[in-house]
C-alpha cells in the first residue's frame, strides 16, 4: 500500500513504541482501522507497521471526504504531542509539495507570517524562528524555552487524552474512591470510576469541588493553570479533603508551583505516561509527567505509586 506524501511528513514511532503498540493489538485486537483511499494509505503508518510486526492483517476504511490532506493533517495535530522543530518539518514539507501559504497557516494552526518564516527557512540554518519574529541559536532546545512562553504552551489542539487505567486504580486505591473528576467525558470515567464527574459542558471551572479527586486537567496552557488554581483553593478551603493530579513535569511554569506549594508527595514516572483515547491512536507525550498528591495518606501513596517511578516528599516551612 503506497503512503499518502502528507502522511509521510508526520514522525513514526520510536521503536520502543511502536513495538507497544504492536504487542496491545496483539492482545486486543486493532481498535482503529486504517483510513485508505483507493491503494493508498492516508491515515494509520504506525497501526500498519505494527500489525506487520505481530503478522495480523489490519482492518481498513475507504476516505469519503473531499479534501485528503487536510484530513491527515487534522487528525495528526489533534492526534499528538508535536515539537516545535517537527511542526515546523511539516510546514516545510507542505510548501515544497506545493500547498499555498494561507492553506497551510489554517491547516497547521499558525499565522501566515509565521507559516512563510518557518517554509523559508531550514533546520540547518543558524537561527531558528520564533513566533514573534525573533530569532534564537540553532542548539535551542525545547528545555531552553524563554519564560515568556513555557515549553508546554506549545500544546494545542485536542485537549482529550485520558487517563491510562493502572494509575486510575492506583488513585483509587490510594484515597479508597474518586467522588469527584471535574474534567472528564462519559467514556473517560469508564476508568476513572469516579462518582461524579464534570465535563466540558458543565465546565467545571464554575461548579464546585469537593472530597476526593482525581484531575487529570486539558493541557491547553490557557486551562491548565486555572484548573490548578481551582484545585489549591478548594484545598485551601478544606472542600477538598485529598486529591491525585496527573500533569507535566513542566517545573518551570507558576501553575507547577502552585500544585507543588499544595501537594504532599509527587510521583516522577520513569518513562513517559501512554494517555488514550476511544477514536484515536494512544498518545505518548513529548515530555514527562508527574502526579501530585494531595493528603495525609503519604504512605499509601507511596506504596501504590512507586510502581511508576520515583517518588519525593514534598517539604514546606
């Protein structure tokens, strides 16, 4: 099956990955099919060379839309983490296949200004492009982000990526149940199994939290920090007696300091945290992960969460 040139210009797997995902569909057969027009594949690289790798043939679906490309490119930003140096890969691949400047700007989720800088310029180049128009050193790293724009405002995109089922039973185990998840979907609490949640239609950010949580909250940066800042006051307030956080490790912004001047214990996993979600392909972020407890069981969370990593008291004055 030949390979849509879009597709092409979104990163594989490592290995490592890939190789999860061959040995779960393996075990749980393929959740997703392979989105294929005529004789060329458009969307599920990764599912193909997974199956090829455990010898399963895939499942496929027929493209019915009108417009291919904008289906793959939609369905890869909202499907995963990209750095800024891969999205820009992307851009520059789509101007040398020929796409206007204004469709890709839509397409991508960046101004027009900014799609022309970046397809003019390359990764060899000594200054890398900012959105600002300004320019930085070519060993720039995304660790080296300035502190007017934290690595992790670079998410966009969809904000749905759920929690992975071992951590949701270890929160529940930690705390004895979840009575409140105030940023979830129906199909999420299948694993969370809170008894009550708050979707984004009830916006959680307006209703009130109490007792136990678990918060795995949208990693938008203009979210993420608001839904810290609710949970510390309602901490704060003693409505929420102890909780768990799933986030980034993004140690550098005021949002991780907030949660950290609230918690008792942090989890650093080893490895990066595999989020899922019902429609798409499991997403494993660029960066690592943390999870924040909130309470006085410390021992309990300890012996439940070492499992994933590393764990570190927190001491406050």
């Amino acid at each position: 099956m030949k390979i849509h040139p879009v597709a092409e210009l979104f990163p594989m797997f490592p290995e490592d990955e890939l190789r999860e995902l061959a040995n779960d569909i393996k075990a749980n057969g393929l959740q997703q099919p392979i989105v294929k027009m005529d004789d060329t594949l458009l969307d599920g690289r990764n599912r193909l060379a997974a199956c090829e790798l455990v010898g399963i043939k895939p499942e496929t679906k027929e493209y019915t839309g009108k417009d291919a490309t904008a289906f793959i490119i939609s369905i890869n930003l909202k499907r995963r983490h990209l750095t800024r140096e891969q999205r820009d890969d992307v851009i520059r691949g789509l101007r040398e296949q020929g796409m206007t400047l204004t469709k890709i700007a839509k397409a991508v989720g960046v101004s027009e200004p900014t799609a022309r800088r970046v397809s003019q310029s390359s990764n060899n180049e000594s200054e890398i492009i900012n959105e600002r128009g300004q320019s930085r050193p070519s060993h720039y790293t995304p660790h080296e982000e300035d502190l007017s724009r934290p690595h992790v405002a670079n998410n966009s995109g969809d904000n749905e990526w759920y929690t992975p089922k071992p951590y949701a039973e270890a929160a529940c185990s930690v705390m004895g149940k979840i009575e409140l998840d105030p940023a979830s979907t129906p199909e999420a609490n299948k694993v969370v199994k809170s008894e009550h949640i708050y979707t984004q239609n009830d916006d959680g950010l307006k209703q009130e939290w109490t007792g136990k949580i678990w918060l795995n909250p949208p990693y938008a940066s203009d979210l993420i920090g608001k839904f810290i800042e609710k949970l510390a006051a309602s901490v704060e307030s003693k409505q929420v007696t102890e909780a768990l956080v799933l986030v980034n490790n993004a140690t550098e912004t005021k949002w991780f300091a907030r949660l950290v001047t609230a918690s008792s214990f942090l989890c650093f996993p080893t490895g990066r945290v595999k989020f899922w979600h019902p429609n798409k392909e499991s997403a494993t972020p660029l960066q690592g992960q943390c999870v924040a407890y909130i309470g006085k069981n410390g021992k309990k969370f300890y012996s439940e969460f070492k499992q994933f990593g590393l764990i570190c008291e927190v001491c406050h004055d």
